[in-house]
C-alpha cells in the first residue's frame, strides 16, 4: 500500500499544527504544506527591531483551553513558555475621556464608575431572570441587553467585543462569536449560574490535587515571541512548508486523486486537500469546483486591523503603565480600537529604560484607516496617547504591521453559513475547510480545531483504504 498523500493550504497556525497532528496520526503519510506568502506563520510574527519585540498579530494566548498550552508541551517548548506578568492581570475602558479600570471582582464591580446602579442590581439578578425561549438568533448586543441592561450592553459587551473580534456588537452572532456563554443560558438558565455551577465541578474535579499557578486564566507566550511556535512547527515537519507556493484551484482528478494547480506549471496531486488559509481565499480556490460552496465561503466578511507599535524612554512616559492596557468602544468611532502595554504583559518586550506599546486600529467601524498612510497613522496614535497617558514626547521606535482583512466576522446567521460550508464540502470526497473563520477566531480554538481536523482526515484516509 503506498503512503497517502496530503495537501495542506495554508502556513498559519491552522494549517501547521493540523500537519502537525496529522503526521502524529500517521507517520507513514506524505504531508505537503503550501504557503502563497513569503514567510510561515499568517499573522502570527514576531519581529525584533532596535531591541523591541513586535508581535504582528496576536500579543498571547489563554490557557482556558488546553490546546495550544498541549501543543507547546508536545513540541518541548516548556521552558520557553513565559506567563503574563501580575500586572497584566488589570484592563482598562476609555471612558468618559479617562481610562477606568475594568472590574475584576465582586467588589470592584460595585464600586465600578462605568455602570450605574441600575445596571449593576441587573447582574446580580441575573439569574433569576428568565432564559431565551425559542431558537431564533440574537446577537451580542441584544443577548447583554435582555439578559442584563442597554448600558451593558454598550458598554461591557462592546468592549468583550471589541478586544477579539473588532466587529460590531449589534451584527456579531451570540452563539457564534461567543458559544460558551450563549451555552450558559441554553443549560443552566442564566450565565452566572452557570459559572458558579462550573466553577464548583472543577473545584471538584482538583480536590486533593496540587494545582499549578494562578486560580484565574493566564496568558501566556514565549521568551522571543509567538513566532517561537510556528517556527517549531516548521521544524518538526519531515517535509518543510514551501512558501512562495500560491493555489489557484483543487480539482478531482481521472484517478480519483486531487489535483493542486499553482500558476504556471506548479502543479500537486494529493488523496486529501485540507484548505486552511482565509475564507477568501478558500472561496477563489474551490470556485471551479462548487460555485455555491465558493458563495458560501466570499460572504464571510472580514475587518481590517493595523498594528502601531511605538517605543518611547520610560521617563517620557508619565503613567505607571500598571496593566494588559485599555480598549476604547466602538461607539466613538476613534482612531484605535485599544492598547497594549506589550513592555507591562511580557518581559523581554522593550531595552532597558524603555517600554513598548501597540495600538491596534481599524476594525469594523473604521475601515477607512486601512488606507492611511505611514505617518498619518503614527500621528493620530500619537494625538490619542496625548490625550490618555499624557505622553508629548515623540517615539524613539514605531513599527506599522497592516491586515487589511484581518480579522473574520461572526455575522449573524454564521452557524448556518458554517453548516451548509461543511455539507457542501462534504459531498467532495477527501476536501476539508478549516481555519479561524469558521469556529473561532482566537489561537486557542485554531489550534483545537486542528486536532479535530485531523482525526477527520485520518478517519476518511483510513476508510478509503489509503
């Protein structure tokens, strides 16, 4: 029997860790990774420039899922693996034209300036308020608001929303942009009862057992970036990722194979197709094959994001810079969607003397800034940082990472796009869709997915006798 044959398009995240797990399945295979850009990764990058770490994309992951966490301890990157300092632990709201600290406990929570009382008697009511009856969708905005108050809405799931996806509330899916609470009300009735319930099963499930760390959630990342990871990836696949390799379309072959077309003579065949790269580009690439899966794929819409990294001396700096940073809603159309205090979340992130702060820009609302030229964007950060930390100094560093479809959008009616994507791929034996536009945007859920795709793959080779 001759070793099977896979395709992998796609050197993101997705496409490497479900290679990855794919040649743990089945050793004897022959794996393929395609890249069209010039480097791995997708927008997972770091850069280190003039002593400061940039990261391109995503600044770290949570370890409230174990995927990524296990995959890093798979690949011996333990002792690379850096947790958040404490003081990332505190958020901040551009509020009111100041940052006001998110609360983080009961506490704080009551004493919050962001939400009156009649908000804050909402959510300590909460779950005594009836669930959704019906299945009809609801969005982000109206699931806070039915559940608790307007304000809330506006004002926390805004900010939820805003710091992971940069969509707008009021046309995000609830149960696709954020399943786990949606699930709380579908099973418990209300979502602080199912976090109480939850919290005391796990308390349960580690009695007697020596926990590590905090109680909380941790960030998490590596000593020289997230780069760390993809590039490990990289190293542990027999067959390294050929980028430079774009795909045009996947095609059925007379012998039952795939056959990969690239421009020119490029050309693959493989006996599964595992397609990881953007929606948009899915949909280019099975547009010969299934016009309406095409369809299906291009109506996912995206929202651009811009990284401004600025470096400035510690000492032109007159905040602390004690927290992760702060997100400004939505609502305000300004010019950043938030900051990070990348030098406060992570050592190593900016020289000595100095700190490292990343704006991100664009998102739904402001999708003109994808247009913005170099120095209008460093400017308009720098009026904000003005306005909010104090800071006159100029930057001694600044570094303009753009995505200009960055981030994918969970629109409502997205489980039901997502559902018809995954039938209409599956009447073309041996092709698979992946990726964070379809169930979850964070690394977390890419790298899960992962897993979840290869046992998939491995499953339909193995039927197929191959």
């Amino acid at each position: 029997m001759r070793m099977p044959r896979i395709v992998v398009v796609g050197a993101g995240i997705s496409g490497l860790a479900t290679a990855y797990a794919l040649q743990n399945r089945i050793p004897t295979s022959e794996i393929l990774v395609l890249e069209s850009a010039s480097r791995i990764g997708g927008t997972i990058w770091s850069e280190r420039c003039d002593g400061f770490l940039v990261e391109h994309g995503p600044n770290g992951f949570l370890d409230t899922k174990p995927s990524t966490v296990q995959l890093s301890i798979g690949l011996g990157l333990n002792d690379e693996m850096v947790c958040a300092l404490p003081a990332a632990r505190h958020r901040y709201l551009f509020h009111k034209d100041r940052l006001v600290w998110l609360p983080e406990g009961f506490w704080s929570f009551l004493t919050t300036p962001l939400l009156s009382w009649r908000s804050k008697w909402a959510v300590l009511t909460e779950r005594f308020r009836s669930p959704k009856s019906g299945d009809a969708e609801e969005s982000v905005h109206d699931f806070f608001r039915r559940r608790t108050t307007t304000e809330i809405a506006e004002t926390l799931a805004d900010a939820l929303v805003t710091g992971i996806h940069a969509g707008d509330p009021k046309l995000l899916s609830m149960p696709a942009a954020f399943p786990r609470l949606a699930s709380l009300e579908r099973e418990y009735g209300s979502i602080l009862k199912g976090i109480k319930y939850q919290a005391r099963h796990q308390r349960w499930l580690t009695k007697g057992k020596q926990r590590s760390g905090s109680s909380g959630s941790r960030i998490l990342s590596f000593r020289d970036g997230l780069r760390t990871l993809v590039e490990t990836l990289q190293s542990k696949l027999k067959t390294p990722p050929i980028v430079g390799a774009e795909v045009r379309r996947v095609l059925p072959d007379a012998s039952g194979q795939w056959a990969i077309q690239g421009p020119g003579q490029d050309r693959w065949t493989a006996d599964a197709v595992i397609l990881t790269c953007p929606a948009y580009r899915q949909a280019e690439i099975v547009a010969d094959l299934d016009g309406e899966l095409a369809e299906l794929l291009g109506g996912i819409a995206y929202a651009p994001a811009i990284v401004v990294a600025l470096g400035y001396r510690r000492e032109d700096v007159p905040q602390s810079l004690d927290g992760f940073g702060y997100i400004v809603p939505q609502r305000l159309w300004a010019d950043l969607l938030g900051s990070q205090w990348c030098s406060s979340i992570f050592p190593g992130r900016a020289p000595d003397g100095c700190v490292l702060l990343r704006a991100i820009c664009g998102g739904w609302h402001r999708q003109d800034l994808a247009s913005w030229e170099a120095d209008r964007l460093v400017e308009a950060v720098r009026r904000h940082y003005h306005q909010v930390l104090g800071i006159a100094a100029a930057p001694v560093f600044h570094r303009i990472v753009r995505w200009p479809r960055g981030i994918p959008q969970y629109h409502l009616g997205h489980l039901e796009r997502v559902r018809r994507i995954e039938v209409r791929a599956g009447a073309h034996r041996g092709l698979f869709l992946t990726g964070n536009a379809l169930h979850g945007v964070a690394m977390n859920d890419c790298t899960e997915q992962a897993e979840v795709t290869a046992d998939r793959v491995a499953a339909y080779l193995a039927a197929a006798g191959r």
